[in-house]
C-alpha cells in the first residue's frame, strides 16, 4: 500500500527540498522503492533543480489548472518520478486539489513524497491534506523551533500529527538546541539528526541528490538510515556502535518505533 510524505517547515532554507530530492533518490536507489516525488512549494518551486529537471514544460501548476493530465507531468531523473513546479506559472490555482490530482497514479508507487512550501496559507496545507505522514524539518535554533511548533499545531487542527522531526544544519552543538530540548518542546520524536555538510554545495551545482552524490557522506548515512526506517528494514550500525557496543542513540530508537508504526499502518489500510 502506498505511503505518502510530506516534508515540511514554516521556516524557509531549512533543507526540505534538499531532504525529499535525497530521502526520495534513496528510497528508489538504495532500497529499490518506486517513489513519486512532487513539488508542493507553488511559489518558490525549486526541487526541478535539484533533480536535474530545468525548464520542465508540464509542471504540477499544469496539473492543478487542468492544462495537462498528471502523468503527463512526469519526469524520470535518478530513478524517482518527479512532477516539478513552474517558476513562471500565473494563474490563480486551487492548491487543495493536489490530494485529488494525485489520485489516479499514487496506488502506482510504494512511497509518494511531497515538498512543502513554507507559506502560512492553501501551500502548506496542500501537502498536510494530500500526505497521510508528516515529517518535519527544523534547524536547532529558537525562532526556527518556534516555527516548527506552529506547523505541528497547524497539523494536529487539520487531524495530520507530525510523525517525526528532522534536525538539520547542525553546526556547532553546544550552542544549538539539543535533541532533548526539541522534544520537550514539541512533544514529537527526533528521527534524522543532520549534520551541516559542505556536500551540499557540490550536489546543488551538479544538480545531483545528495544521497546519491554521496552516499557514504553523513547526510547520505542519516537519509539512508531514515529511508531504512520507513521501508521496515533494520537499520545498520555505525563501525563505532558495533565495536564498542555503544547505547542506541535516541533518534535510532524513535526510528525504530517509526519503522513499527509504519508497518502497522500497512495492514490497517
Ligand atoms: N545539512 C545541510 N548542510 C549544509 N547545507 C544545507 C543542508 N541542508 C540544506 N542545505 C542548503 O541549504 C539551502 C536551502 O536548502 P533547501 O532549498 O533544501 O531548503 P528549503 O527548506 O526547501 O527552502 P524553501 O523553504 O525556500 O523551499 C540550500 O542551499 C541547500 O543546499
Ligand atoms: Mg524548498
């Protein structure tokens, strides 16, 4: 049964587009999932150009104004279908049909995930209506935290509970809110920590994923242990945890509590 994602923030920058093009490019390449993978962010559509697409002439604006049938929106890059945005769209659109526009073609994948835009309003919650899991992505500081506590409220109103938290652009731990304190905050478990990572920049200019750039890189280790996660398969464990038989860490144990719901939820649908 299909699982669909979205990924979300009220903050922009925080690494949405960069986590869905990477958890998404993951799942097809490194646990053989067909995955679908459309841009929800209707103003500022930029997953097309971290997928390699440029210029896409059908876009997910075509779909949603009824110029072009869904599957006609499809691009093939690094094995994922992907329907990207239109920079230059202007109609006026009705964002909430994108759950409906979807439909017809989501029973054809094993995952569909979602980019979120930021935006307050019908783009945010075009994805929390068209997802059945939400993640949510916060760097660990307070006015993103406090932004991240806004979209968690905003999803329980709409009957969407966030189902985890990912940490990234972690830089330097000892003046950053720490996993604990997030938690505290917004009563959702931490299931990615990331890592600031200069690989970023590589895999922007060459327009590749950076799970796929580099899958050995720590943002492609954590990606992967997430993706491992939500397909139900056993997370591998660092060279250092196998040889000393260190503790599982928190965000390891709140994945593997991830991994049982979404099993479970597989047989209640
Ligand atoms: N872990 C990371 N380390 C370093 N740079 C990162 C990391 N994650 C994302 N970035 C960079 O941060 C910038 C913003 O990332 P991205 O576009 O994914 O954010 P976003 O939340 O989708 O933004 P928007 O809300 O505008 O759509 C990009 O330049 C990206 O390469
Ligand atoms: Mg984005």
């Amino acid at each position: 049964m299909v699982k669909t994602i979205g990924i979300l923030s009220i903050k922009g920058g925080v690494g949405k587009t960069s986590i869905a093009a990477s958890l998404a490019a993951d799942l097809v390449n490194h646990h053989k999932k067909k995955v679908l993978l459309i841009d929800a962010n209707y103003s500022a559509p930029n997953l097309g150009l971290h997928m390699d697409i440029v210029e896409p002439k059908r876009t997910i604006h075509h779909v949603l104004d009824n110029r072009a049938l869904v599957k006609t929106a499809i691009h093939s890059k690094f094995g994922v279908d992907v329907i990207p945005g239109s920079y230059s769209y202007r109609s006026r659109l009705n964002y909430l049909k994108l759950k409906d526009r979807i439909k017809s073609i989501k029973d054809n994948y094993d995952f569909v995930i979602i980019d979120s835009s930021p935006s307050m309003n019908e783009e945010i919650l075009s994805t929390m209506l068209a997802s059945d899991n939400l993640f949510v992505v916060t760097t660990p500081d307070y006015p993103t935290l406090s932004c991240s506590l806004q979209a968690a409220k905003l999803a329980r109103q709409r009957g969407r509970p966030i189902n985890g938290i990912i940490i990234n652009k972690i830089r330097d731990p000892f003046y950053e809110l720490s996993l604990k304190e997030i938690e505290d905050s917004t009563g959702i478990p931490v299931i990615a920590r990331i890592h600031d990572d200069k690989i970023h920049s590589r895999s922007l200019f060459t327009r590749i994923p950076a799970s796929i750039y580099n899958r050995r890189s720590r943002f492609g280790k954590e990606i992967n242990r997430l993706g491992a996660a939500i397909v139900g398969e056993k997370e591998k464990r660092s060279l250092f945890g196998k040889l000393f038989g260190s503790g599982f860490k928190k965000e390891e144990v709140n994945r593997q509590v991830l991994r049982e719901d979404f099993y479970k939820s597989m047989f209640k649908e």
